[in-house]
C-alpha cells in the first residue's frame, strides 16, 4: 500500500518538523526565498476523530489556546500559523508545503516534487494561491537537477517506508549541498532506536558539511521498539539564530508531547 501520510498528519513528528521549517523561514527570509520541498504530500489533512494528531497538534493547541503564548517564539510561530490556516476549520491541518508558502509572502516561491499523482494534484490544488510549481515526479531525482541561484531552503522529508530511504536520502542531500553552496537544507527523520539517527548523521560528519541535527524524543526508546519514540531534523548550513530558536522549542515541545511523564529529551549533534 502507497505510503499515506494522512495518518500522521499533526503528530509530534509533524509538529516539530513544522515547528523548525517555519524557524528556518523565518531566519532565511531577509529577502526573496525559494522553498523546495522533495517529498510535498497533499498539503492539507483533515483529522479524523481519533488519530495521531491527538497526541500531537492537540495537545498543543489544547496547551496554548489562542493568544495564550507557550514561551518559544519558534512554538508560537506555528500555532498562529496553523490557527491562521484553519480558520473556521478546525479539523483542518496545513502539510508543510502550505505552512511555508504561507509563511514566505508574496515575494517567496515553493517548488514542490511529489511521487504519488494524486497527491500531487492535491497539493496542486493546496497550492493554488502562491507561487511556485508542483511536479508529480521524484523529488530525490529532482534534488541533483536543480537549478543554481536563488536563496534557497530546501526540506527532504522521505516516508521512510523503506531502510533504503535511510542513505538514498543521506546521499541525494549531500550531492545536492556540494553542488549548491548557498542551500541550506532539511532533512527530517523519524526515531525508533538511535542506530539509524546517529548512522545517518555519521554520514553527514564525514562529508565535511557544516550541519546541526536536533533530536526531539518525547517516548523512552525501549517502550515500544518499533513505534516512533520521537524525530529529529538535521540542518545544512544551520544559520545559528535558527538553531537556537529550534532548540528552545524542542524544550518547550519535550515535557507537552511526552508519553511517559517526565521521560523526554533533545539530542544535538553537530559537524
Ligand atoms: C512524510 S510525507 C510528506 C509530508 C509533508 N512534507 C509534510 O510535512 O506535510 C512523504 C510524501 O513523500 C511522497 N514520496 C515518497 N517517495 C517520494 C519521492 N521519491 N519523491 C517525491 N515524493 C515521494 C509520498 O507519497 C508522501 O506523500
């Protein structure tokens, strides 16, 4: 079965992903920025009655109620963002491609691959209002033909259906950070165990690029070993406000989504 990212949709992977996209927007936006997302989805989900989000979005927006503020600015940013989205929606939750294209402004572009033709066309139609393009293609691919110029932040998010996604996404960002030098790019990845996370960063610590990775762990790791326990991201090119703004969140994120009380920690790994 196609991987369908609507399950998750507003879980705490979710949140913190778009918690740290929207900081990096945020610090990269002193003029015209490009977005390039290689792994768009749809763009827009709606809750279901019981589901992931609960554990995730919920809590938080059951946490800080409009107006209330969590103590982050980076926490802050994405709840009014959302709240924004929704509208009178409130079983309406904002995939990544539309938290940013909404957070560029008019001057801002997103350029968005996705695999699945429907969900391209989805996302399509999420998308309408701004400017850029969606490809229904594979975003990896896309990562090693992208044109030069433009500031650019470019965010790979692989379902991670699959072990191979593990290095194929690894090596399509390092090909692509070497061949764009002004790039600064995202890749986020899910937390069962640590082998994957600390293998993956091992690999960036190799390639001589200058990156931060977060991780955000919010289940003991060895509750439910093939469960997600948490995320992480891990930033090329970390411009520093960023990096500080995302840690700070991950403290204020870490004690509201943790499962097992007190039970939740950050990793930062940088190279
Ligand atoms: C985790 S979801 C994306 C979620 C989205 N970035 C967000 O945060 O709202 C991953 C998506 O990547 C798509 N996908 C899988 N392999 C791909 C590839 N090689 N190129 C482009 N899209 C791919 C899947 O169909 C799925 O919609």
């Amino acid at each position: 079965m196609a991987y369908e990212h609507h399950v998750h949709a507003g879980n705490t992977g979710d949140v913190f992903k778009h918690v740290a996209l929207l900081a990096l927007a945020a610090a990269l936006k002193k003029s015209q920025l490009t977005v390039v997302e290689s792994h768009g989805g749809s763009g827009s989900y709606t809750f279901q009655s019981t589901g992931e989000w609960q554990q995730g979005v919920g809590r938080l927006l059951a946490e800080w109620p409009a107006g209330a503020s969590s103590g982050s600015v980076a926490v802050d940013r994405y709840l009014a963002r959302v709240r924004r989205l929704q509208g009178d929606r409130d079983r309406f939750y904002p995939g990544s491609p539309l938290l940013l294209a909404d957070a560029l402004g008019p001057t801002g572009r997103i350029w968005a691959w996705e695999i699945d033709a429907a969900v391209a066309g989805r996302l399509r139609s999420t998308l309408a209002p701004y400017r850029g393009q969606v490809t229904a293609g594979d975003g990896l691919a896309a990562l090693a033909a992208l044109p030069a110029g433009e500031q650019r932040l470019v965010h790979v998010d692989p379902p991670y259906a699959d072990k191979a996604e593990w290095t194929d996404g690894a090596a399509a960002v390092i090909a692509s950070a070497r061949a764009h030098r002004d790039a600064v790019y995202a890749l986020w990845y899910p937390i069962k165990r640590l082998a994957r996370p600390v293998a993956l960063q091992q690999e960036f610590q190799s390639s001589k690029l200058p990156f931060v990775a977060i991780d955000l762990i919010t289940t003991p790791l060895d509750t439910a070993p093939d469960k997600m326990a948490g995320s992480g991201i891990l930033i090329v090119r970390p411009p520093s406000s960023a990096v500080a703004d995302i840690a700070a969140a991950a403290t204020v994120l870490g004690p509201v989504l943790a499962t097992h009380g007190a039970a939740w920690s950050v990793r930062v790994t940088s190279g």
